[in-house]
RNA sequence: GCCGCGGUGGCGGAACUGGUAUACGCGAAAGACUUAAAAUCUUUUGGGCUUAUGUCCGUGUGGGUUCGAGUCCCACCCGCGGCACCA
C-alpha cells in the first residue's frame, strides 16, 4: 500500500479529537508546561505560511514535552476584532460579527487539517461577549486605579474619508484606502499610564528568557534615557525679568531637558517646539508673533514625512524675549523650529551647536555662536601615550578642525567651562547637577520615548470602553471639595470628573446591532449612531447620561488570552478562579513573530504587572507572563520577495496539505531552513520531505512484513546492528536537543541521514524503528501514528482505537540515548603539514600523541610533505587531528 | 543616523569551544526498470590544471592574529528588519 496521507491524516485527527488526548489537565502530580504561539487574526485570506511555522514548531515542543511526562497546555484562540474585517463589513454592509464567524470557521478547519495538539476545548474568541466581558473589566479595573485618563491626543485624520485612522492605515503620510492627505487632528482620547510601569518593563527583563535581540527592541522601544532637566531664566528685551515672581514653577522659567548638562557652558540658544505654550502664554511680549504664527502654519501645510527627513532645520527667532544662561548668565536668543518635538522631554532644549550635531546644523544656518566645550579624551590619552603614531595624527587632524565641519558627540574634558574645566564628561555632569540642584535650577530626570497608550478608536468593531459619562455627576465632582472627592471617588473618577464605571453586574457592555459601521462625518465611532443605546442612567445618580462610543483597539484582547485559556470552562471565564491560573500562569515558553516583539509583547506585559499589582493575578504566577519568548523569521514568497496579495505570490498552505498531505508541509516548515530567520517557500523543494515520508512509509511497511514472516525477535546482532544502535543514540540525542535550541532543521536533516543508514541495513531491528519512529512523531505525527499502530497491532486490536486500550505513540515516553553507545571505537585522524590536510588515518579512540605521530609519519603521503624538511612543532589534538609544522 | 540580523555551490542551507568547508534537501547530468512517460532506484555534481593518482584556488572585500580562520580582531562593501530631528 503506497502512502495516502488523506487518508490517515483525516482518520487520526479524528481519533485524537474523540478521544481527547491533547487536552489540559491540572495534574498536580506532573510537572506542568505551558507552550503559548500568537493566536491568529481570522482574515477572509485564511491561514498564511507563516501561522504553520510558528504552530508546528510549537507543537514538536509540546509533543515532546507530554513524552517527557509533563501536564501540558497548548492552547489556540482567534484575535477577531480588528480593522479589515470592519472594512470588509463597510464595504459589503455586512455585520462583521458574520463575517468574523465565517472566518473562524475557515481557520478552525485549517489549523485541524495541520494536526496541532491544540486543546481546542479552550478555544477562545476575543470578540465573543462571554470574553471581551473581562476584557472590559480589565478595563474598569485600569480605570479605577487612575491608570486611564482622558485626554486630547493629535490623531490620524483622512481629509477625504473624513474619518480617523490608525497609524497603520496611514501609508507614506498618505490615507491606506483613497490615497488622500492625511492630517493630524486633535480629539479626545483614553489613555493609559504604561509609562508607570516603564521602569519595571525594563528591569524585570533581567529575570525573563528572551531572545537577546527581543530584549533589546523592548529597551530601546521604551527608550529610557537618563539626563537633567534645567530652568532658563526669561527676560523681556530691557533685561527684565518677565514677571516678578521668582517662583520657578512659574512661565519665568524655561525647562529644558539634556543628557549632556556637561555642555551647558556652550549652550548659545534655546529651541521650543512649536506647538509649546510659551508661545500663547507670552504673546504680549513677543515683537514678531505674526511672523511666527505664520511659520507655525507652514509647518502644518508641510507633510509630516518631509519633516522626518531632517534634512532642512528651518526656525524663527522669537523677538522681544532672551533667556538667562544659568552658568554663563548670559543673555541667549529662543528660537521656535520643527526639530523639536512637543512629544519627548520638555518640548523645549538647550542648544549646543558645538556638541549636538542637529543644532550645529541650526546654528551654522542661523550664523549663531558655536561654543566648544568638550574636549575628545581620546585625542588627550593617546597624545600623551604615543605622540609620533599615525594614527594619532591621523586623528588630531580629524579634530583640529571638527568644529568647523561638525560637532563633535563623544565624551571628553571640559573646557571652556568655568568651574566644570578639567573634568570628565561624567564627573562634569554629576557636578553640574548637583550645583543646578543647589540653585533649585533643575535636577536629574529621566525621559522615556514611550508615550501613554492611546486606548480608544473611533470605530465599531472592538470592546466597548463600559464607561458612561454623567454631566451632573461632573458638576458635583467639581463642586465637591478635595478631601471629600478623595475618599467618596476611585482615582479614575477624580482623574476623569463626570467619568463613572459601568456597575460589573451590567458586564459585558454588548456591541449594539447598527447597519452603518461608517464612523460618523465628526470623527465619532459609528456607536454614536445607536442612539438607544447611547442614552442610558447614571449607574451613581441615576439621572440621563450617555455612554463611552469608543471601542478599545485590537490589542485590548490580546493582553490577557493567556490568562483567559487557563481559566476557560465551557467558553466562559471567570478571572477570580485563581486555583487554574496558579497551576498554569506563567506561560513557559512563547514563540511569536518579530512583528510583535515591541507593541503586543510590552502591552500584554504591561497589563499582567497590573493585574497582578492589584492581586487579580496571584502572587504564585510571578510579576512577569512570560517566562521565554522566542520568534521565527518570515515566510518569503519565491525569490525570496515579501508575500503580498499585490504581488500575487501569497502561499497557501491549504494547496499543499491537499496535494502532499500535513506531514509533508509540517516538516517542510521545520526543514527549509533556521527557524529564527526569514526563509523563501520554494515550492518544488517540498517533495524532498514528501518523498522522506514516503520512504518511511515503506519501510514501516517492510518491518512489518518482516515481523509478520519470521516472529523476528528484536535483538541487535553484529558489526551493522552496533553502528545502527550507535547511529540511532546520536539520532535520538540530536533531534532532542535541537528541538531545545529550535534548530528543527537540523534535526530533520539527522532523522534523513538515520533513514538513508537504516535502508541500507540487512537486518533491521523493530525496535530500532519504532524509536525513530517516536522521534519523528512530533514533526509528523499522522504517519507515525499510523505506522506505529501498524507495528503494534499484533498486540493489539487494531480495531480499538477509541476504547481504553488504545495508546497513541504520542503517549509514549520520548526515548532516552546512552552516551556510551554514541562512541566510536575508531576515528579518522586528521593529519595536517602547514595546516593543510594531506591525510587521513584510521586510528582507535584514545590513540596516544607518539603513537599517532609514528602512525602519521610512516604514511607515504605525509614522508612526501616532510621529507628533506625540519619538524619544528607537531600540534596534536586528542581524537581528531595532528599537524605537523615543518621549514 | 541609531539598534538588530545576515552574506558559504545553480538554489534552500550545514559546520560543536578556531581543527576534514559545502552535511541534509532541491535542481541538473548519466544509467537501470518500462512499449513509453511518470514514479522509483543507482552514480556524479564548487572551480582550475591534470589521464583517474594528484595538486592549486575557494565561505562579500581588504588587512591582521594563529601551526591552522567560514568561525577571532580591525577597516570597509552589500542585503534585510526595526526605530528615527529622542534633545
């Protein structure tokens, strides 16, 4: 019987599925593994390439772990909410929530086509009610701790589609969808305060097993960066001071912030951004605010992409007001320039052209005083080390013109520097801090580039944010005293005046049936338009207020779904059901994509530190989700091109199960190349795995035959048996430990390399096979299940599958391998003139270095290297090599 | 500009801690089986010179360290991914 693999494949899924192997148990008595991949987005595209990758690799590691003895949980869910189906649904005037199920229904029979060990009695869906319930309660919680505020944040705004856009509809400044301008609009959003937790997102990285590379992108995303904030005196242009109140909180001031303080001697000019209140709050004083009112406008005509570019800095002095240079105390220009942002820092800095290469370029543009003030240490150091070198001089001409040509960036020596001359740039900075400290002038601060998360979408198809705002209640709040609203309000009402918690008995807050998902002309979510549902009691006064149109966006669901499997029943959860959670949480090990390494994986982090902060999540489960996070590379289309439905060369893996079977595109997957790297399909190379499986197949078969015909006992006789035996306890210790390191591709290599040796023997033991068997199952588990029941049938019935007596090989136990087997008695010896191979010489392990000299030198090959020549040196490596050195 | 990853046959790739470069697979060529094709099996397959022996060259480029470098060091080139006027 040739290989069929519909035929098993579909029989076995079955049979799993019936007799319900693969679920999760909490067995206290096991050692318990949680393996987590990224659940899919339910696309009308259906399962892509890549989905495989990650879910096969995850599955081998799963597998592997129930062989070893461990109660596993490996769970699959669908991330359903999300923007291309909510346009498909504009688009089609269909309900997404349609359209969403008939999604899932495509991906659910896919991902069981591939024969993964999901529990799929926990499948999850986050666009169910039953789930984005605790979705909204994670949500509520978040609010009433004071970690959501409500404010005004510049959005993505279409001027021809006249809606909002998420940052990732935006293309090249341009809409996704017709190509128009795309504008930056204020509007009023919720926020969380992520930068709370920035610290701790960082730190607790010490403590996690992710890759290097993940780890990095999560630090440098953060972007935490040390420096001072300090305060410019503003004067009017008679020299005084603007106001006389010398308070420094106050507009007299200008806050800048710096990481290099140490420069501050060659601050010659201060920069504000242009949107910075310093321009409104001193309009009075300011001779040439319609010149910089005009500047502010041409700014905005510019698109935005163009500013990025930084190739020009353009600015405009503000006249009528200096600022105080609090250590030199001189008088110094403000000048207003796109090229700072209100968004990092202060909005405001001090430039210095002399040491910052952005504002050298300003300055030389401006004619403005460039100052330096540092000194490179490494020009001193090598000076005094090695005056005549080269390379030194090479250098001193570098920079004994740099601050004509640039500024220089490194750390060096103060000079030019008052009380600050002489030192390092390190003690230079401590120093200076501590004397503006001194001087209630500034002090140390930290800046981070992550901004608060912008919580809100103007749109349909997400989890409604369950808060109702109450004008009457807002009235109150702001007419209660301080001290009263303290104790009678949680810190999200005192935070939001008028903003009240939706009751958690009311929850879930149910999307409401509406026919247009077009966001309204204002910019409002198309919830604005169910005016039923809009109108609602104030859950605390009971009179009319309105609910919340906002819906969270798509990553909201995603936070906490591996929480939400290991407290699912029956598709409900309940989050206080902390005796799952404990057994399960963390998760041991997460494989995703790179694409996700930064936003999901610090958002979900960020929310689980708070859950558990506020004892939702155990103190068992520890303050981090995750305790590995690997990621595989991309699936590139032929050529090694981006797959993309534009350039027609999207894969479809459907096509391949169909022809070749799951097997086939499962080791595929793992055999094409490293798992962590981007890998172009080549669809003809997929036969070589096919044509593997088929070899296993037939030679099953033959074992079989074999076992049938002579009662052949499994004994392991003579020279071949041994080198089988050997071959199969490396085989067995290989394959294990590259599934460890996710080198999955070199143990499928090794499982060929096993089946070429075992084709070739005489006298092939059924116990040899069946262990290689077990190795493969992971990879290939329809085959081997199916070969392997084959095999066993004598003993029993095959006909009893369903019932107790059925054990599938995925039950077995993963097999052990004997190191002692593994040595060779006999090696090649390598033997080398000059570091060139000129011979190789079988010699026993453990061979001694006279021995294998003698050995060496009396091969003709070697006599013809050596002769009429000096051995100056042999170097001899033990079991491997000799190399004779020779003049 | 910054951060990260990579560059090895016709192609995907392998190579432990510096010790036989090109494992495994695809493709290609030749042969076997067949009326024929497909499938399968066997052999060959980095380049040059040479009759096979053999020998020289060869892991993006140029240097270096070493008995010995794909692997380590320095300088550079190219490709990919992410961030980007981050003060």
């Amino acid at each position: 019987m040739p290989y069929d693999p519909e035929k098993i494949e579909k029989k076995w899924q079955a049979i799993w599925e019936k007799t319900g192997i693969f679920h999760a148990k909490e067995n206290k008595e096991k050692k318990k593994f949680y393996g987590l991949v990224e659940f899919p987005y339910p696309s009308g595209d259906g399962l892509h390439t890549g989905h495989p990758r990650s879910y096969t690799a995850m599955d081998i590691i799963c597998r592997k772990r129930r062989m070893e003895g461990y109660s596993v949980l490996y769970p699959i869910g669908f991330d359903s909410f999300g923007l291309p189906t909510e346009n498909y649904a504009i688009k089609r005037k269909v309900n997404p929530k349609i359209i969403t199920k008939e999604n899932i229904a495509i991906f659910t029979r896919q991902l069981k086509s591939l024969g993964f060990s999901f529990d799929w009695s926990r499948v999850l869906s986050t666009s169910d009610p039953e789930y984005y319930k605790w979705t909204q309660w994670i949500f509520l919680q978040l609010f009433k701790h004071g970690l959501a505020y409500k404010a005004k944040e510049n959005i993505n705004w279409c001027t021809s589609c006249k809606i909002g856009l998420a940052n990732e509809e935006v293309v090249g400044g341009v809409c996704e969808r017709c190509g128009s301008e795309v504008i930056k609009k204020e509007r009023e959003q919720w926020i969380l305060k992520i930068t709370k937790y920035a610290d701790r997102l960082i730190d607790d990285l010490k403590n996690v097993d992710y890759l290097d590379r993940i780890k990095n992108q999560q630090i440098n995303w953060i972007g935490r960066s040390e420096g001072a904030s300090i305060k410019f005196e503003i004067r009017n242009q008679k020299s005084e001071t603007i106001s006389n109140n010398l308070n420094p909180n106050d507009q007299n001031y200008l806050e800048v912030f710096t990481t290099r303080a140490d420069t501050i001697f060659g601050a010659t000019f201060l920069v504000i951004a242009p949107d910075h209140s310093l321009i409104v709050n001193s309009e009075s004083l300011i001779e040439n605010y319609e010149e910089i009112e005009k500047y502010i406008s041409d700014i905005k005509k510019a698109s935005p992409r163009l500013v990025n570019l930084g190739l020009k800095k353009t600015g405009v002095e503000i006249k009528g007001i200096k600022a105080i240079n609090p250590a030199t105390k001189k008088e110094i220009p403000v000048f207003i320039a796109d090229y700072v942002s209100m968004d990092y820092g202060t909005g405001a800095i001090m430039a210095v052209p002399g040491h910052d290469t952005r504002d050298y370029a300003f300055a030389k543009r401006y004619n403005l005083p460039i100052e330096i003030v540092v000194k490179p240490t490494d020009d001193l150091k090598s000076e005094i080390r090695n005056p005549k070198s080269e390379t030194n001089s090479k250098f001193k001409i570098q920079n004994s013109n740099f601050a004509e040509s640039e500024a220089y960036e490194g750390d060096g020596i103060n000079i030019n520097s008052g009380f600050l001359n002489g030192l390092e740039t390190k003690e230079a900075q401590k120093k200076i801090i501590a004397w503006l400290k001194e001087n209630k002038l500034g002090d140390k601060t930290i800046n981070y580039h992550l901004r608060d998360w912008i919580f809100s979408r103007q749109r349909y198809w997400g989890e409604p944010i369950p808060l109702i705002f109450c004008p009457k209640c807002k009235k109150l709040m702001e007419n209660t005293k301080y001290e009263i609203r303290n104790t009678k309000h949680n810190e999200g009402e005192i935070l939001n005046p008028g903003w009240v918690a939706v009751p958690e008995k009311d929850l879930p807050i149910e999307l409401p049936e509406i026919k247009d998902f077009i966001p309204t002309k204002d910019g409002d979510s198309p919830l604005a338009k169910a005016k039923d549902w809009v109108k609602v009691k104030c859950p605390k006064c009971g009179c009319e207020a309105r609910r919340e149109t906002d819906v969270m966006p798509n990553w909201a669901g995603s936070n906490w779904y591996y929480i939400a499997y290991t407290i699912s029943e029956n598709s409900k959860f309940e989050i206080r059901n902390t005796k799952q959670m404990k057994y399960w949480t963390p998760v041991d090990w997460y494989n995703g994509g790179m694409e996700h390494t930064t936003l999901h994986l610090l958002y979900s982090r960020f929310i689980y530190k708070f859950l558990y902060d506020i004892g939702a999540v155990p103190r068992e489960c520890g303050p981090e989700p995750y305790k590995k996070r690997t990621a595989h590379g991309m699936i590139l289309g032929e050529g090694g091109i981006k797959m993309s439905k534009s350039k027609g060369n999207v894969i479809n893996p459907d096509d391949y199960v169909k022809e070749y079977g799951a097997d086939t595109v499962r080791l595929y997957e793992m055999f094409m190349g490293p798992f962590d790297q981007a890998i172009p399909w080549e669809g003809k190379s997929v036969i070589g795995v096919n044509r593997f499986l088929s070899r296993v197949w037939d030679l099953g078969e033959s074992v079989k035959l074999k076992a049938k015909s002579e009662k052949h006992g499994s004994k392991i006789q003579g020279q071949e048996s041994k080198d089988l035996e050997r071959l199969l306890n490396q085989t067995i210790k290989k394959v294990g430990e590259d599934i460890e390191q996710m080198k999955f591709n070199t143990a499928v290599s090794q499982m060929m390399i096993f089946l070429n040796e075992i084709e070739k023997a005489k006298d092939l033991a059924q116990e040899v096979f069946e262990k290689f068997l077990i190795i493969l199952s992971p990879f290939a588990p329809h085959i081997t299940e199916e070969l392997y029941q084959l095999l066993k049938s004598e003993i029993r019935n095959p006909k009893s599958e369903t019932n107790s007596n059925f054990r599938s090989i995925s039950e077995e136990p993963w097999p052990k391998y004997d190191e002692k087997l593994i040595k060779k008695d006999v090696f090649s010896l390598v033997v080398q003139v000059n570091g060139k191979v000129r011979e190789m010489i079988e010699c026993p392990i453990g061979i001694s270095e006279s021995e294998a000299k003698e050995k060496a030198l009396s091969s003709s090959k070697i006599i013809g290297w050596t002769r009429d020549k000096e051995i100056v040196k042999v170097i001899y490596v033990q079991d491997k090599l000799i190399n004779f050195v020779v003049k």
